[in-house]
C-alpha cells in the first residue's frame, strides 16, 4: 500500500500524524527517492501551522519528527501512515 499520495505531476502528500492532518511535498523543490511504500526526501521539512512547528525527516518511510516541533510526536520516530483517501483526503480538505 502506498504512503504517498499523488496531487499532480510534481507534488505529493502524506498523512502527519503529528499535525494530523496532509502535508504537499512538492517534488521539484525536494530530492525524493520516487518509491511510495518506503519514501525519502531530503533535506527535511519545517513547516509552520500558525504558531505551531512540525520538523520532520522523511527516511525509508518513516517520520522523524525533530525536538523543536510543537505537536506530541517532537523527538519521536513513527512509521508513515498509508495513504487512505477516505480518511486522509476528507481531513485535509477541511483543513483548507
Ligand atoms: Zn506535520
């Protein structure tokens, strides 16, 4: 099962469960290894949601949330939820 979800030709999403909500990567931006089941990206995310922090690695489909993020996954390392449109794609788009 696929972790990525495809937005368009050059941005994917996934599932933080941290924020618990998506995050885009746009792959023009960051080097992606292309595998959906086991996705790295580098370098890392910092990604700021009002006042609040989310820094994370993506390596071998596994989140590595930094101690400077503000949600309580800081400083944990989780595996990267699969992608399931029925519950990630409703959440994401009430968070828009
Ligand atoms: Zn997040």
């Amino acid at each position: 099962m696929a972790k990525l979800h495809t937005v368009s030709h050059d941005e994917v999403e996934f599932y933080c469960p941290g924020c618990r909500k998506a995050h885009r990567i746009s792959t023009r931006i960051w080097t992606w290894n292309r595998s959906v089941e086991t996705p790295t990206f580098t370098p890392g995310f910092l990604l700021y949601v009002g006042n609040d922090c989310c820094h994370v690695f993506i390596i071998d489909g596994e989140l590595q949330y930094q101690t400077d993020s503000t949600h309580k996954l800081a400083g944990q390392r989780v595996s990267m939820p699969e992608w399931r449109e029925d519950v990630h794609g409703k959440e994401s788009e009430v968070q828009a």
